[in-house]
C-alpha cells in the first residue's frame, strides 16, 4: 500500500521541472507573437473590408490592405 502511494505521489525530477518551465516559456512567446500579429494585421484588415464593401472590388481592398500594412510597417 505505501509502495502505491508513493508512486502516485511521486516528485519530478529537476529535468522534467526544467522543460516544463522551458516549454511554459516558449508557449508564452509563441502567444504572444500571435496576439502582436493580429494587433499588426488588424487595422489593415478592417480597412481592407471597408474598402471591399464601398467599392465591392477585391483588387482595391487588397491594395488597400497592403497600403496600410506598408504605412504601419514605416511607422514602426
């Protein structure tokens, strides 16, 4: 009984403790990308979709897209 007890409850070792800190801390990098590009491609995006909805043309709210996306990029 103490046998079974004992491994249940056992401690990780210093190395498992390691790589889950590193694979927390590439998990939070990786999010926070994500969350940076959609911040970037955001305002580009709804600019696009008004144009796309003013002028009904893809061709121009794809220039648009890349028009601010261009403008955001020099601002940086």
């Amino acid at each position: 009984m103490v046998f079974l007890l004992s491994l249940a409850f056992q401690l990780p070792s210093i190395y498992e403790l390691a790589l889950l800190l590193l694979l927390i801390i590439i998990g939070i990098a990786i999010i926070i990308l994500v969350v940076k590009i959609l911040l970037f491609v955001l305002p580009a995006g709804i600019i696009a979709i008004v144009v796309w909805f003013l002028t009904g043309s893809l061709f121009w709210a794809g220039v648009a897209f890349l028009v601010v996306a261009f403008l955001l990029l020099l601002k940086r």
